[in-house]
C-alpha cells in the first residue's frame, strides 16, 4: 500500500500536515518527512512524487533549511511550494529576493500556460493564498514562468527534469482551485493511484497487529479519549481477548465517565477491560498541594505507578499498545525542534521503566479524522469518537488550586450541564473543546431570604483547528443564560458563573 506515496518534505511550514491530509483525502498515502532526512532514507520510500513545503526562513539566512540537490535528478517529479519555491530557484541559480513588502492574502492568479498539466481544467484567472515575504527575482536556468499575479512570479515549471513550483500555498481552502492543483500534480504528473482508504487501513493493520503479535499477549492504557479507544478497537479485532485494557478512574474524570467507558465496551465488543478504582490514591496524593505543575507532575506519575502495578499482575504480557497518533510522531522530529514546554504535558501510557514491552502503536500513520474514521468503521459509537480532548491530568487541571473530592464533585456536575446543554443545542461539534473551571474563590450570593458564601465557576468553549492557537466560541447569549440558569440551580456549591472570553494565545485553553 505504501508504494504509491507522495513525500512532503517539511521546511517548517504551520501548513504541512495540511498538505499530508489533503493528498491523503484524495486517497493517496502522504508521509511528512524533516528537510534534513537523507536523501538514501527518501529514496528508499520509493515516492511517486515529492512535495517542498513551505517554511518561515530566507534561502539566504545563515543555516537556512536546504536539501541535497541530487534528490531533483532522482527522477521524481518535485513540486515545492513557497519557500519550497525559492529554495528550488536558488539552487539551480536562479534569484530570490526581498520583496518590497510581505504579501500576506489572496491574490488574483493569473495562468500563463493554461495547457499545463498542474492547470487541467482550472480557469486561467483564479484567487490563490499568499504568504510571503521573500519571492522570484530570476527564475533558474531550464526553467519557465507558467504563472503570474500583478507582483510576483508566482508558478514555474522545469519540463526536462518535471519539477514544478508554486509561491502561493493551494492546500488551503482560501486557493479557490488549490486542490484540483494539487490533483494534478499527485495524479497527472506523478500518477498515483487511489488506494488508500480506512477500509484498507484496518484489514492491512490487522494483518500486521496478528503477525507481530503472534500467540502473545498485549496490554494497553484505555482513558476513555479517541486515540486510545480506537488502538483498542482495532488490536481487539485483530487479537481478541490476548488483548488487556487498563482503564485508571484517577478520581478526577468527568462525571460517570468510568460507568460510560465500561458499557460502551461491553456493549460493541468482546474485550478484556480491567478498570481500576484509583480515586482515593489520586486525591490523598493531591491533598494540600496546589501548584499547577505540581499536580500534573503528581498525577502523571501516580498513574505511571498504577498502571505499572496492574502491568506487573499481568505476568506474560510481551507488547504495550498506546494510541499514539500521526502529528505526535511528526512533532516529535519537527524542524521546529521540540516547541517550548508550556506546560508539562504528560499523556496516558508512559513506557513503564522496569517492564520490558515491545510497543504496539497500530495508529502511528494516522491524523486524528482518520483515526475517527477507523474508529466508527470499527463500531465505536459516534458519541466517543466525535468526543472532546481530555487532557491526562483530567479534573485536576480544572479544579484551580487545591483539588478535593468535594470540589471534583461539583465541578463534575456543571460540566456534565454545559456538555449536556451544548449537545442538545447542536453546539457541541461546532466548538472544538467546551469544560467547565472550578474556582479557589468563593462569593457572597443570595438564595431565597439566605445569604450564600460558594465557589466561582467558569465556562471554557474554545475554537481551533490544532490546539495551538484558539479563539473563544462566540456562543448565543440565549444559550449562555440557559446554561447558567440550569448551573446555578442545580449545583449545589456554586453561586457565580462567568464565561471566559481569552483567546490562545496570551491565555491556555486549560486554565492550569
Ligand atoms: P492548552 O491548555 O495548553 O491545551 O492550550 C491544549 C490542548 O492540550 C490539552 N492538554 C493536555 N492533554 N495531557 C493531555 O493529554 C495534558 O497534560 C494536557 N494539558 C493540556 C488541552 O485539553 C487542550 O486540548
């Protein structure tokens, strides 16, 4: 399946994962590979074609990303794409330079040769995205302009060696024809064919999990999230019961989150599920402490421990599976280098130090809507696989400061009202992550003819594509007031609600 691959060969591009997805959804596998990989470990992917990407540096910068330049005589067709671009243009000659003032939007694509293959059925004036601040002086000896916008050269081919060039960015939506551009390169000029699918993913995946697998047995972290819930899934239908499911209730998950997790597998599948009752563990380690870092530093590796215990049990188990994920592993080698710790995150299933497991990682090539897609083909019910994130620390993170049974109680039930509220306002899939905050600050209320002394609490809804960056949901006001008039009626121990209204950055999505 894989020898029909398209390469992006990344530069530092926020776009290149888009770019991986976009082929991808064409049914084309795309695999994102650092500039600085070796050129023998590319070619021996065996790709079909390969895609520059863009990046924020200058070809002229000192240490500026470069390739080796035989990698355009291996006979692959080569398409970059912004810094790509430039890139390309500087290493056969050409010239690239400052431009007067950075191009940032979309621009009017004015096609020179509309009979060129990457312009099959594309109209020969179109909007593309730009953002740039370097472009095209001189092109490159044996290369020509096929392309142009009022200010810049902005798409080059070289017929002899078929390497092509765009300075604007077609994997995103703003490119009115970007994909269909992209179309052609992956099928025209680089003819791959459609063949990958989820279907194929999962038969092909479960062929491998049964041969490396063998008659041995598995273990895996079950949180209750998407990723480790599909890697469950998809090991059990490969392997069945050699597969145990350790599922920790820290105390600090949503409210019946465990009762949840417990009958949706016992109802869709035949599987060894162990679910440890850890609350009081958690809470007495938590006790007095209520620095952020701290508590996430204290639950981190409290679950480490539990789950090491449950391991142990486990005497004859060979293989550790873990839901890891495609962006997980591309981020781990980003040319960015690994990004500043904001926070110290510490996701579920660490490597058990004294326990000798292979790793099991059936999710490894997946960005997270395939894994949704695998995750329903597999009969995991929409309802978990379109589920918010949950961070690892869970309710610990959102109770401010010190964190109490009594305080995770209530925290428990405003959140599961928001929830509750947003889904039945058909608002729960159009936000990317929505929780409730618990408070360490207590207000003077009134109720009936008593005065009341409780907890603050906060609505948390975010918006964003990768987590990175995010903005606020701009949720109805009719809404909103529903959902405090619900919070302050129901809940007893809360008698204020705001609604936060930071963006990411300066502020974090979690508050802790
Ligand atoms: P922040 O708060 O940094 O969160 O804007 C970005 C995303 O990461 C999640 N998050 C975590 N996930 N373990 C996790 O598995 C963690 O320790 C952790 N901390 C934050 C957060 O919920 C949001 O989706």
């Amino acid at each position: 399946m894989k020898k029909n691959s398209i390469i992006i060969l990344d530069f530092g591009s926020q776009y290149s994962q888009l770019i991986a997805r976009r082929v991808r959804e064409m049914g084309v596998y795309a695999e994102v590979v650092p500039f600085f990989e070796n050129i023998k470990n590319i070619l021996a992917k065996e790709p079909k074609g390969i895609i520059l990407s863009g990046g924020p540096a200058s070809v002229y910068a000192d240490g500026a990303p470069t390739i080796d330049k035989a990698l355009f005589d291996a006979g692959i067709p080569v398409l970059g794409l912004c810094y790509g671009m430039q890139l390309m243009t500087h290493l056969f000659g050409g010239e690239v330079a400052r431009a007067d003032k950075q191009e940032f939007g979309k621009a009017e694509l004015l096609i020179d040769d509309i009979d060129n293959t990457l312009y099959k059925n594309i109209p020969n004036k179109t909007r593309v995205w730009m953002s740039h601040g370097d472009h095209i002086t001189r092109i490159a000896e044996g290369f020509e302009i096929i392309a142009h916008t009022d200010s810049c050269i902005a798409a080059v081919v070289n017929r002899n060696k078929n390497l092509y060039a765009f300075q604007y960015h077609p994997e995103v939506t703003h490119s009115e024809h970007g994909a269909e551009m992209l179309k052609n390169f992956v099928f025209n000029v680089a003819d791959c064919e459609k063949n990958w699918s989820m279907g194929n993913y999962i038969e092909n995946t479960v062929k491998e999990i049964k041969e490396k697998v063998g008659d041995k047995k598995v273990i895996l972290g079950l949180s209750g999230g998407v990723d480790s819930s599909v890697a469950a899934a998809l090991i059990n239908k490969a392997i069945g019961k050699q597969l145990t499911c350790i599922f920790v209730d820290t105390g600090l998950l949503r409210k019946d989150e465990a009762k949840q997790v417990m009958e949706i597998y016992a109802k869709n599948f035949d599987m060894n599920i162990k679910c440890i009752d850890a609350e009081e563990r958690f809470l007495s380690k938590l006790a007095g402490v209520s620095d952020p870092e701290s508590k996430r530093k204290i639950i981190g590796k409290e679950f480490v421990e539990v789950f090491n215990e449950e391991a142990k049990k486990l005497q004859d188990a060979d293989f550790l599976a873990q839901g890891t994920i495609y962006p997980d592993v591309i981020e781990s080698v980003s040319v960015k280098g690994p990004s500043a710790t904001i926070k110290s995150h510490h996701n579920v299933g660490g490597l058990p130090e004294d326990l000798k497991f292979e790793l099991l990682e059936p999710l490894r090539e997946l960005f997270k809507d395939e894994v949704r897609q695998v995750g329903r083909k597999l009969g995991i019910p929409d309802y978990m696989v379109d589920r918010h994130p949950f961070p690892g620390p869970g309710l610990g993170i959102r109770i401010l400061g010190e964190v109490s049974k009594e305080k995770a109680d209530i925290l428990r039930e405003a959140d599961a009202i928001f929830i509750e509220e947003l889904r039945k306002a058909d608002l729960y899939n159009k936000v990317s992550q929505a929780f409730v905050v618990l408070l360490p600050v207590k207000s003077v209320g009134v109720m009936g003819d008593e005065r009341t002394y409780e907890y603050t609490a906060v609505l948390r809804s975010a918006n964003t594509i990768d987590f990175m960056t995010a903005t606020w949901s701009h949720l109805p006001f009719e809404f909103l007031e529903k959902v405090s008039n619900r919070i302050l009626n129901e809940v007893k121990g809360i008698n204020r609600l705001t609604y936060d209204i930071s963006s990411k950055p300066p502020a974090t999505i979690e508050w802790e």
